[in-house]
C-alpha cells in the first residue's frame, strides 16, 4: 500500500512487522504543498516527525 492511499490519521508502518512495538508505529499528518510530502509522525513521540513522498510503501496490516 503506498501512504497516498490512507486517510490522515491512520496507523502504518514502513516495515512489515504483525505485532510492532508503540516506537515503530507512525500516523498520517497533513499534506504540506510546498514539498509535496506528508507529514508523519512516531505514535509513541509526536515530536518525531518524518516526511514522505505520496509513493512510499508503507504496511497497515497488523494488530496493534
């Protein structure tokens, strides 16, 4: 699934991993225009915010 496809809010993770730890979970921000990228950010340290390309590959099957 590429991170374009979730909606802002949502859980992913950049690797496929069933049961990840709160450190390797990260959630959807806003969509900045400048840089064409989205701002993520770590669930467990909302200071921790990472940007991605629209086409990054990201996983949301696993139970948390």
């Amino acid at each position: 699934m590429k991170i374009k496809d979730i909606k802002k809010g949502d859980y992913f993770t950049l690797k496929e991993i069933l049961d990840p730890k709160e450190s390797q979970v990260y959630v959807k921000g806003d969509y900045d225009k400048a840089s064409k990228t989205y701002s993520c950010f770590k669930f467990s340290d909302i200071n921790s915010e990472r940007f991605f390309k629209g086409d990054k590959e990201i996983y949301t099957g696993f139970t948390f």
